[in-house]
C-alpha cells in the first residue's frame, strides 16, 4: 500500500506544513503528474487546491517533470532539479525518476494554488508561534 510525505508550501506566507499521507488518501495521488493539482481535503486542508510541484522516491532520487512516466531513467543534464553543476558547460548523466507518482514515491512536494474560506493554522489547529503541523 502507497505512503508519502506530502510537503505542502503556502506561498502567501513563506511556510510550509508536512504530512504523513496512507490508505485511501494516498490512493488518490497514484497516476497523478507533476503540475496536476490536488483536493487539498487529502492533507487536511479542506476547500483548498494543491498543485503537485515536485517529489523524490525511496532513494531520494528526484522526480523531473520533462521526464515521462514513473521509472527510474538517465539522462544527461547541465542543471536543474536533480544535478546542480561545479563549472560552467558541465554535464553529467544522472538518475532520476519521471513525473508520474507510483508505489515507489516517498516524499510529494505541493503549493496551495486556491484558498479555502479558513486560514491554514485554523485547519491545522496550530497556535501562532508553530509552523510546522506532522499529521
């Protein structure tokens, strides 16, 4: 059975809350791309929408949106998400993992694109001075 971590960033405010996500709510991401968005009511943040922004597998090896499908592939990169280069011109061949979220996804990266009615920290029941909410 499908578990993540799903990272959600709030880009109003600069914060970011993580979630442990299994069962039937993780169900819900399996098939989903990179840039499709999301209920937020998955993480706990009803009435809000959450775009997929990113993620890494159980390795730790990152997803790519420009890479199709959910398998591990080389590619040759001179930057971006996965390689950052020494020098200028530097190339390197790196293993990543495609854009579509599977059983081997760990860690789901999202932003809040759409509010609900109720604030976050309202949702999450946290005080002022706690940022980080673990579900």
């Amino acid at each position: 059975m499908a578990e993540f971590q799903v990272v959600v960033a709030d880009p109003e405010d600069g914060t970011t809350h993580q979630f442990d996500v299994d069962g039937q709510d993780a169900n819900r991401f399996m098939g989903l791309d990179l840039g499709d968005e999301v209920d937020g009511s998955v993480v706990g943040l009803d009435g809000y929408s959450l775009e997929l922004t990113g993620g890494s597998d159980n390795a730790g090896r990152a997803m790519r949106p420009d890479v199709a499908g959910a398998g591990v592939k080389k590619v040759l990169l001179e930057g971006g998400v996965g390689y950052e280069p020494e020098r200028d011109g530097e190339r390197r061949r790196i293993t990543v993992r495609g854009r579509e979220i599977s059983e081997e996804t760990r860690q789901i990266n999202a932003k809040i694109t759409e509010r609900g009615s109720e604030s976050v920290a309202e949702l999450l029941g946290l005080d002022g001075d706690d940022e980080d909410a673990d579900e």
